[in-house]
C-alpha cells in the first residue's frame, strides 16, 4: 500500500483544520412523535480535512502521488493521524487536493480526507 510521501508535510495548519467522528446511525421519520434512530453499520469512514503549506516542489510531488500511486486518487494510503500520531489507512473524500498560491514559493493545500474503519 502507498505510503503518504515523506517529502511532504504530516502536520496541517491549526485553522482549516477538523476531524470528526464516522455516523453509522440510520433516521427514520415517523408520523407522530420524535423519529426513529438506529445503528446501520458499525464500518464507517470518519472525516478529515485540513490545510497545509507546500512548496510548488512539493505539490508537484503530491500531484504525482495522486495521480500514479494512487491512480487518479482513487487508492487508499497509510497516512500520520494528526491526533493519535499513528498510521492510518486514508483515502481522499469528496475532492483531491486542492491549492492556492500563498505568496511566494509557498501554496496552501487542502486535503479532504476519510480515515478508513
């Protein structure tokens, strides 16, 4: 399994950041009264996004991360938990990553991540 590169950062900057936990929970209206809530899986995916600081080498390093070891961003790869500080298995959410230039030789990078049950 790939491997988050050890040439780009582990830590996100504080604002941006979040971590959740994964909702297995299933709700159901009812005709009278508060609805129904019941445990519809206990294999849940639980988010995490978050931005960090980049060169433009090193986004050209997560570009072909993305792109080729985890063909397309569709591959799962061990990555840093930031809370627990140990490897977790992650793939990328909703979007891959994103940038924008921040001055300089410098880029922000969103991640949008679900850590893996």
């Amino acid at each position: 399994m790939p491997a988050w590169p050890s040439t780009l950062p582990t830590y996100f900057q504080t604002d941006g950041y979040g971590q959740g936990m994964g909702d297995g929970r299933i709700r159901s209206a009812t005709d009278t009264g508060p609805g129904k809530v019941r445990r519809r899986t206990t294999a849940m995916a639980s988010p995490l996004q978050g931005r960090m600081l980049m060169t433009s080498a090193q986004v050209a390093i997560l570009k072909t991360f993305v792109e080729t070891d985890l063909f397309g961003g569709v591959g799962v790869f061990d990555f840093l938990d930031p809370v627990s500080r140990t490897t977790k298995q992650v793939r990328f959410a909703e979007t891959v990553p994103t940038w924008s230039h921040a001055g300089g030789d410098i880029f922000n990078v969103m991640l949008t991540l679900e850590i893996l049950p």
